[in-house]
C-alpha cells in the first residue's frame, strides 16, 4: 500500500488514499494496520468510492507519542485527516478499537459523519463505574485488558517473539464448537496464557505474505502504540459521560455468528 504522511492533532500519520467519489475513512482495530483493509479498499474505490485509510496513532508509520490515546484523542486525529484533505465529511468504518473510535467520532463530530459501521465491536452505553475494574473484579488479573495496564509488561512479553504473538492471535478456532464452549463458558480472555502455549491447531486466517507484513512492522515499531489504547479506557469511560449515549445516524453493526 502507498502511504502518505499527513499533520493532523500536533502529529503526523501513515495514511493510503485512493480513489474517487465520497469519502470512506476506514479505521483499523489492535493489533492492526491500515493494511487490514487492503483488500477491502479495491473493492470500494471500484463501487464509485474515496478511501482513507490511516495506521492509527501509535501504529506503523504513524507517530506513537507517549500520550494522546482516548477515543476523543483519536476522533480528533481523524477529523483533522478531513480537514487536511478539505473533505466535509465522511463514513466512518472501524473494526475492533477502530470501531470504538467511528462511534465516539459520530458521537463528537456529528456534522463530520456521514454514517458510521463497526465490525465487532458494538455502541456500548456507559456503564456506571470504570470497565477496567469491573473485568478485575470479574475475572481478576487473567482479562487482557487487566494484564495490559501494566506499563511494559505485555510489550516484553510480546515484542520477545513477534512472529509467535502473530501466529497465536490471527488463527482461527479449532473448530466452531470449540469457539462456542469457550464463549459459553464465560471464562476471561487471557491473551498472556495463549500466547505462551503457542500457536493452537486452527489455521492461519490470512497468506503468508499478508502474515508477514504485520511480522516485520511490528518487529520494527513494537506494541506500546497500540497497548496505550487499552490503557485508556477508563479516561475514555469518564469523557464518555456526558456525550449523547444514542447514534443519530445511518448505522451499520456487523458481527459473527457462532
């Protein structure tokens, strides 16, 4: 993909531009990359469509400073990728983390949205107290998000073989009983656990040679970006608060089905 540098918010972002008509912004999840949307983008610029499809703040060939990671800290990064390319407006798709950001934007930005989709990852309404310590009272330590708010902890962990987190992380089930047991079961995420008994028996979900971008982008930039976003979600609870809990736009939810 051809990147472009563009200044938005105080920083400076990986962005792939491509096509014609109405702008599409398309936000990538964790651990991720513009990339993700590789094959996705030729088939919008093909349906009369502009994509614009940044490495989020504290990914790839986007800066990663050590702050700035809040919902509304990114949303703004994004409108400023608008203003930047004198677009008024856009639909704003996300996945995983980019879905939480497309619906905070909607939420801050109304003007700015044209719609907003989100691929697993649903409008949450606030929950009455921090969700940081409401998966540690659940689930104790073992949640990732739990694990993950430990400064360095999970960045050792994973930078100390990349290509093992990779092959860990984007693989599919065994099988669909099995994913199915495992979400009846209730049991935690612990992403520590997985990624230190290894590459499980369901296959990779993606080519070798998709595979190996993520490898070799990570291996160069590390995991801290990306880990800061969960760090951020109790600000992201408290400046959630006082925002319009209902989206007021064409919306689109797109989930799987065990």
């Amino acid at each position: 993909m051809d990147m472009h540098r563009l200044r938005t918010n105080g920083i400076e972002l990986g962005v792939a531009i491509s096509g014609e008509g109405p702008a599409v912004m398309l936000c990538h999840g964790w651990p991720e990359l513009a990339y993700s949307w590789s094959n996705q983008i030729p088939a919008l610029n093909a349906a009369g469509y502009r994509t614009i499809a940044p490495d989020l703040r504290g990914f790839g060939g986007s800066d990663a400073p050590d702050s700035g990671y809040s919902v509304g800290d990114i949303s703004a990064d994004l409108i400023g990728l608008l203003e930047a390319l004198d677009l008024p407006s856009a639909v704003f798709v996300g996945h995983d983390w980019g879905g939480a950001v497309v619906w905070g934007v909607t939420q801050r930005y109304p003007d700015q949205v044209r719609g907003v989709v989100s691929l697993n990852t649903p409008h949450y309404p606030v929950a009455p107290v921090p969700p940081i310590s409401i998966q540690r009272r659940r689930h104790g330590d073992n949640h990732y998000w739990v694990h993950f708010q430990e400064p360095g902890a999970a960045e050792e962990l994973f930078e100390g073989d990349v290509e093992r987190f990779f092959r860990t992380m984007f693989r599919s089930p065994a099988s669909a009983d099995a994913a199915r047991a495992f979400v009846e079961s209730g049991k935690p995420v612990d992403l520590k656990s997985a990624f230190e008994r290894g590459p499980g028996s369901g296959h990779i979900v993606m080519s070798e040679e998709d595979l190996d971008v993520y490898i070799e982008t990570y291996e160069r930039t590390g995991f801290r970006g990306g880990l800061n976003y969960y760090r951020s979600m109790d600000m992201n609870w408290e400046q959630s608060r006082d925002l319009d809990p209902i989206i007021r736009h064409p919306a689109l939810m797109i989930s799987a089905e065990l």
